[in-house]
C-alpha cells in the first residue's frame, strides 16, 4: 500500500497575497512535478507559477493508504490565502502559519497547521477536520463575507487563541479552543457545539439560537437575555463531556466536572445552552 506526497517547500514569501484555492491533494497527486510547478495561481491581478515561490517534490509514501494524497507545505505561507479550500479528501499539513480562509468549505480530509491562522478559518466548514495548533484571527467558524451559512459540520480545533466573532452563524460541527476566545463568541449561533478551555471576551452567545456553548475556563459576566435553567441534564452533559474529553488537554476532565446551565439569547427568541463548567 502506496499513497502520493507533494512537498512545496517555500524559497521566497511574495510581496503580495496569492490564493491558493484549488492547491489539493487529489488534483496533484496525478501530476509530474513539472506540471505542478506550471500551476498558476493568483498574485495581485497577474497568475504566477507555483515555481515562483515553492520547491516542488513528489514521491511514493508506503505509509499512506493505498491510492492516498498527502500535501505538505514547508515555510512560512502565512501570505497564503484560501489553503486547504473545498478540500474534500486526502490531508494537507502546513509546516508553518496560513494565510486567510484557512478549509474554507471544506467538506472532508484533513487540514494540519503547525502555526496560526489568518481571518475566516473554517468558514463555512462542512467537513473533514481542521487543526490550528496556534491562534486563528477574526470570524473563524462563520460565514463567508455575504453569506448566511456559517461553519456546517465537521470538527475544528484551535490549539492557542481565537479572535472575535467565532462560530458567526454557526450551524453545525464542533469547534473546540484550548486558549482564549474574543469578543461575541457564538454570536447569532444556529446550532452545533462550541467549547472553551480558556477566557472568554465581552457578551457571548450574542443572538444566539440554539446550539451549546462550553465555557471551562473563568466564568464570564453572564447577560441578562440568558436566564438559569432548572431542568438539570446529567446523561445529556456526559454524553457530550466524553464527546469533548477524546481530545484532551483542558477538556479531558469535563466529565468529571459539573456545569451551571443557562438558556437563551432570549432577546432572539433563542433556545440555546450556555454551559460554565464549575471548577
């Protein structure tokens, strides 16, 4: 068993941004390295080749399953937008920070970024699993600009902190941040499961609909458009603890802690749970 390796290695950061989208594993893993070089992405308003920036290797990996791709980018590609875009199988790793739109839409397989992550990670996320194992910027796990739709499935997990507005319209998935989390959280939240190791800014769960929202760090000032339940849901809360706890760190004990309830954002009519996991 047999699958195929790309290896870009940067060799020079570009002045401007280039985006990336369509740089998948599938689609190279066919092609000699002569045509992956060849392939043109956008810079500014003109499409240069990959060779402008990147060594290109190919080679059969016997640790791959059979009939597998795998891309690795090598370097600094924080000036790299849309990496990992509409992924929809194989694995990508990025030996480094990402630009912006971070598996934006992707709806299967495997993103891997060893560093941080611009705005927009995740966005409109259907599938598969993104891994950031730093910080990601503004609006990861929402909609794309324009867009209604925010992450709808999958699994996204932010290894350092995450800035404002996470899980915008968020309708399905979990997402999980071991560090820090920005202002409105889970803001206008539809659905799916948001957790939080660390702190937590200024009025989460803003509009939120439904969904679950998991706070395991320092408990935050609570609005008063959220209210306690009084219905307790202790087989609920362990299935989704254990569900949380498979990814360790911070959230591995969760099942072994207790949490306080609250419902809304009833100022949206919104029939959501807010979850602060009691020391």
């Amino acid at each position: 068993m047999s699958g195929v390796l790309v290896e870009l290695t940067l060799r020079q950061r570009p002045p401007l941004r280039v985006d990336l989208r369509g740089l998948l594993p599938a689609a190279l893993a066919s092609l000699p390295v002569a045509g992956i070089e060849q392939l043109r992405f956008g810079h500014g308003r003109h499409a240069v080749p990959l060779a402008e920036w990147f060594g290109v290797q190919r080679r059969e990996v016997a640790d791959l399953p059979d009939g597998s791709a795998e891309l690795r980018l090598v370097g600094d590609c924080s000036r790299f937008d849309r990496i990992g875009t509409g992924l929809m199988a194989g694995r990508i790793v990025v030996e480094g920070a990402v630009g912006d739109y971070a598996g934006a839409g992707m709806s299967g397989g495997e993103v891997h970024v060893q560093g941080h992550a611009g705005l927009l990670a995740a966005c409109e996320m259907a599938g598969g699993l993104l891994r950031v194992d730093g910080d990601v910027g503004d609006f990861a796990a929402s909609a794309l600009p324009g867009s209604m739709d925010g992450m709808r499935g999958g699994s996204f997990i932010v290894g350092g902190n995450a800035g404002q507005r996470f899980g915008d319209r968020m309708r399905r998935g979990t997402a999980m941040i071991r560090g820090d989390a920005g202002d409105l959280l889970a803001s206008r939240m539809v659905a799916g499961t948001i957790a939080v190791a660390g702190s937590v800014g200024a009025h989460p769960g803003y509009g939120m609909r439904r969904g679950s929202l998991v706070l395991a760090g320092p408990a935050p000032a609570i609005v008063p458009t959220f209210v306690p339940a009084i219905a307790e849901v202790p087989v609920a809360w362990q299935l989704l603890a254990r569900s949380l706890a498979r990814h360790g760190g911070a959230f591995e004990t969760l099942p072994q802690r207790r949490i306080v309830r609250h419902l809304g954002d009833l100022s949206a009519q919104g029939k959501g749970e807010l979850m602060l996991v009691e020391p």
